[in-house]
C-alpha cells in the first residue's frame, strides 16, 4: 500500500474536481461534510454497454467520476472550505487489465479486481492511499498487483507534476 500527504492541496483539488485527470476513474463511494453531510454510493444498479463489455457485472459496475464531478464541486466551492471528504475512485478497468498483463497475473474470468485511489481531506490535510480488491487472485498475484499499482499512482503523481508535493505517509 502506498500512502502519501498532498502538500499542495489547492493543487490537487483543481487536478480532481476541475480538470479532467481523474474524469475516467470510478467512483466507488464519497462523502463530502459542509454545513451538512453528502454521501454518494458510486455503484448502478444495471451495468452499463461499456461496463459489458468490459467484463464487469453489476456489482462491479460504478458511475464515472467524470459524471459526478460537478455535483462534489458544487458541495465544496465557496469561500469556506469543506470540513472534510473523502472519495474511493476505481482505477479503469482497461488499464487494470493492462497492469495485470504487464505483471503477468492471470485474470478470473469473472471477477476483476478493482484497483482503489483513496482520498481523504481532513483538518486540512489531504491523504492519498492506494488499495485492492484482491477478488478472484491468489496471494502472490496480489501482492504483485498491488506493487505495479503502488508504482502506477506514482507515476501518475509525477506525471501531474505533484512528484514533490508529496509527504509519504
């Protein structure tokens, strides 16, 4: 698991609820707490075209982040800052199965295991986490996985320019 504080949180946030460098990653869940509570469960009822043909099944199925985006910015704008939120986005499944097949870990036809970006701001500190479902894998392949999507959201925190703006946890 790879933990790390964002140290430039105005930063990030433009990155998460205003550019579009999350928008294709899954919302599992997210809970957003202003001047009162917002919880959203990220998960649909049907499983959408693209999510068939994916190989995910409605379980597995979860909205866009892309989608929810300017609802959680609405909850968070303003003058005051939220008091806290956190999200559980969910890496796409495409490039979990890209991940997979770089690290040669074989694939449960059923079951994808869902790669989580967890973010969590409190008492104005914004933690990033990273996490997996290990449905449908063996030990070994899990912990496999986990370290090539540990190396992953390094890469994409370079890749957004935040490589120095971080504190590892």
């Amino acid at each position: 698991m790879f933990a790390c504080y964002i140290k430039t949180i105005r930063d990030f946030s433009r990155l998460l609820f205003l550019e579009g460098s999350f928008d294709e990653y899954r919302l599992a869940s997210g809970r957003f707490v202003t001047a009162f509570t917002t919880e959203f469960d990220g998960s649909r009822p049907e499983p959408a075209e693209q999510d068939k043909a994916a190989g995910l099944d409605a379980p597995e199925s979860h909205i866009l982040w892309g989608q929810l985006k300017p609802l959680a910015f609405q909850l968070i704008k303003g003058t005051v800052p939220p008091k806290s939120f956190s999200l559980a986005l969910i890496y796409p499944p495409e490039k979990t199965r890209g991940l997979m097949q770089e690290g040669i870990i074989k694939e449960e036809p059923s079951r994808l295991p869902l790669l989580l970006l967890n973010i969590r701001y409190r008492e104005e500190k914004l933690l990033l986490t990273t996490g997996i479902s290990e449905q449908g894998l063996d030990f070994p392949s899990a912990a496999r996985l986990m370290a090539l999507w540990d190396r992953q959201v390094r890469a994409l925190l370079e890749e957004l320019g935040l490589s120095q703006a971080i504190d590892e946890a």
